[in-house]
C-alpha cells in the first residue's frame, strides 16, 4: 500500500536515509519486497521539523505527485537541510486519486500523521466517519484518503493531548462504524504521529496481519557490534528510524514492532507500550 520511515535523533541530512543507505526509502519505491505492492510510485511527501526552533516547532512539508526515484526536487532539498526529526513515505495509491493533497503526511499545527495501510470499506464508512470529526477541524480536510480522515478524527478524539489514547479512540470508532456495516476487518497499517519532540510508531489491524514495521537497534550497541562499520558514523548517539522495511541487511541493525504495539521514541530512547490488544477471532 505505500512505504514510510520516520526519524529521530540528531539533527541528520535526510537524504541518508531517504537516498543513500542500502535500502533507501527510494530503493523501496523501486522495489519493496515486504510491501503489499512491490512498487510504490504515486506520489511521495517529505515532513521535517526545524534544526533550529527558536520560531517554532511547526513542520515543513514537500509533496509531489511524480514517482520519488525521479524528483530531483527531493534529492537537492533532502541532501541541503538538515533536521533532528523528520517523515518520509512513498504512495501506492489504492482508490483515492493521485494529487497533492493526498500525499502523506499531513499536518497540523506541530503535527505530523502517516500512514501505511487502508480503511477497509471507507467509502461505506466515510460519511459516518467525517461528521464525527470536529466542525472546526472539516475545513482542514483538503484531500480525499481514509488517512486524512482517520487523523482529524483522532484530534477529534484526543490525540494532542494523549496520542496514544486518541488515536486508539479513532481505531476503535472506526471498528465499531464498520462492524455496524458489516464490515469484518476495517482497519488495516501501520502509522506515525509526531509533536515534533516524541515519535509514536503503531502497528495494528483488526484481521492482526498488520503491514510491517521495524525500528533500529541503538547506536552504540550497533557500533559495539559491527567496530568497522563506517556508516554508522553517520549517525549520533540519539539516532533512531522507524521504518516499513529494514534499511540495511546488517543482521541485528533492525527490530520488528510487534502486532499490536506501539513504539515510543524519543531523547532518553525507546520503549514498546501495548496497543489495543486483541484476541484473534
């Protein structure tokens, strides 16, 4: 359905792993053999937070409709700034159509939402959906996915103050709209939220056959690892990527999140919390 990475740490050019690591987030639009689809060329975004927060923690983003091996718009603007938190993702487009405001991520205010998956029936859903989203927050929506809406909801439903909680409030509705329209297994992916401070990373689904997900070990157990491993130089000691598919085949390098689980990043590392468990049916 598409492909995505997040990043966490010092502040790092984006295109290393964007761009220049083994399995780059643009190898994965290429070829992605983890993927639902194996090519991911609808479009992709880019969201990063400010190196320097002295006017605000407000994320930038770059969007674009081309296929991301072949925008050279994001080798030049990935490969110049600099960020110490930052989004990535590629689009596989599954009904919506393909257009700008349908690239992920999306944001609003400080925030920044992707997503990896879909809303199984959205359409019978959507209408439901929508007018539980705060009035206040309808005019934000600008595009047509079931992302958009799924994260307006969990504003709605709490997310800036408890993300976590929110977004569990959305998935939840989102089960119970669909279960009232005989719709089995609505919610399907996987999904990041940032404040611009903390990354949360969620792997869930109802049919519990989530899309994958994994982040990256610690840098200084890697580097006590693998001693004369010069990339790893890249990274400072904070570094952490979330990401669909392992961006290096280093044995070790990359831990897959667990169904049902959400990872928590952030300065002091990492920690994995419970994500509305269930028990297959």
């Amino acid at each position: 359905m598409c492909r995505w990475l997040a990043y966490s740490g010092e502040p790092l050019r984006p295109s290393e792993l964007i761009l220049d690591t083994q399995h780059s987030l643009v190898a994965m639009s290429l070829n992605s053999p983890l993927g639902a689809e194996t090519v991911n060329g609808d479009g992709f975004g880019f969201g990063w937070y400010p190196e320097d927060k002295s006017h605000g923690n407000t994320p930038a983003l770059f969007h674009s409709i081309e296929p991301a091996w072949h925008d050279e718009n994001l080798r030049e603007l990935t490969s110049s700034i600099a960020s110490p938190l930052f989004f990535g993702h590629v689009r596989a487009a599954a009904g919506p159509p393909i257009q700008q405001s349908n690239c992920h991520p999306f944001r609003h205010e400080n925030w920044l939402f992707m997503h990896n998956g879909f809303l199984d029936g959205f359409l019978e859903m959507k209408r439901d959906l929508v007018l539980a989203i705060d009035p206040s927050l309808f005019p934000l929506i600008h595009g047509t996915t079931d992302t958009e809406v799924l994260f307006y909801l969990a504003i709605t439903l709490g997310l800036q103050d408890d993300p976590i909680a929110g977004l569990g409030r959305a998935i939840r509705m989102v089960e119970s709209v669909g279960e009232s329209k005989g719709i089995h297994f609505p919610m399907q992916g996987t999904v990041a939220v940032s404040d611009g401070n903390t990354l949360w990373a969620f792997r869930y689904s109802t049919s519990l056959k989530s899309r994958s997900l994994y982040h990256s070990a610690a840098i200084p157990e890697l580097r006590e690892l693998y001693p004369d491993a010069a990339r790893l130089n890249v990274f400072g000691e904070k570094a952490k990527v979330v990401v669909s598919e392992p961006l290096t085949d280093l044995p070790g390098a990359f831990v897959e999140l667990p169904e049902s689980t959400v990872a928590v990043l952030d300065d002091s590392g990492f920690h994995h919390e419970p994500f509305l468990e269930r028990t297959a049916a």
